[in-house]
C-alpha cells in the first residue's frame, strides 16, 4: 500500500472551503427563501384590504371625472357618471344605466351601454390600483421579516450538507 500524499496534495481540495462554501450557499438560500415564501395568515391580517379597495375607487372615480370634465364634448352617459360620484350614489348605477335606456333620446340603448362602459372601465382600474396596492404590501411584510430566522437556520443546513458531503467523499489515497 502506497500512500502518495505528497503528489496529490495539489489536486485535494480543503475540506474548510467547501464546508464554507455550503454554509454561505445555505444562507443565501435562507434569504432568497425570506422573499419568495408566501404569507402566512397572520402577516396577511396585518392588510387592510377594504381600506385599500376603498382608496382605489375613491382615486379611479376622481380621475375618470376630471378627465370627463375635461372632455369639450360630453354625452348624457358622461354626465350621469360624474353626477352619479357627485352625489356619492354609488350603488345605484345599474338603475341610472335602466333609467338612461328608458329616456325618450333617440339613442338611449348607446347612451346606457355607454354608461356601463365607464363603469366597466372604473371597475377594471379600480382593481389594477387595489393590486399594486396590494403588492406593495406584501413587498413590504416580507422585508419586514426578521432576516437572522431564513439565513441562519439556511446556514446551518448549509454547513450540516458541507459536513456530511466531506465525511463521505472518496479522497482515493492508496
């Protein structure tokens, strides 16, 4: 049995560095795993979600009447809409849209489906500002997140894979 310790010592690799390297691999992952693991239901408690869709229609409707009222030209569908958010009578589109249809203008199935229209449209802003919203506060809660519970217990798991890995590895001494 030869033992060739001398000729190989340049090929061996240290048992320090991979041990090291794992153990940094394994808290980068922790921290990777701070960002991407999904809420829990306590820190989703923590969103004030009807406040959020509240605020969000209450800024779609503001906008879609300025820029209403900007308009050179406006149709009865553009007037009902902005007399409808004036007067705060939010619940009761569906039957200014009915009443706009039974007017005697000529053109009172356009001027509703008009209406609806705007509404549609109000709706769909709404929800997109109410989900960036959203967003930005699960963004938020997760960089809240203490940062020593995903990196450090990654680290050991990490260290503890470096570990193992190196008491098993074939060094291939004769």
């Amino acid at each position: 049995m030869t033992v060739k310790a001398v000729q190989n010592d340049g090929q061996r690799n240290g048992t320090f560095s991979s041990v090291l390297k794992a153990t940094v691999t394994g808290g980068v992952t922790g921290y990777i795993a701070k960002q991407v693991i999904p809420l829990t239901t306590e820190e989703l408690k923590d969103i004030p979600y009807r406040a959020i869709i509240n605020a969000s229609r209450k800024d779609t409707n503001k906008n879609m009447v300025a820029k209403l009222k900007g308009l050179e030209e406006r149709t009865p569908a553009h007037d009902t809409f902005i007399k409808m958010i004036d007067e705060k009578n939010f619940k009761n589109a569906e039957k200014l849209a009915v009443s706009l249809a039974n007017s005697g203008e000529e053109n009172a199935a356009a001027i509703a489906e008009e209406f609806r229209g705007i509404i549609k449209n109000v709706n769909e802003q709404s929800k997109a500002v109410a989900k960036n919203i959203t967003g930005s506060f699960h963004k938020m809660i997760k960089c809240k997140r203490p940062t020593a519970a995903f990196v450090v217990p990654g680290a050991i798991a990490g260290f503890v894979a470096g570990a193992i890995y190196n008491a098993f590895k074939n060094t291939n001494i004769e």
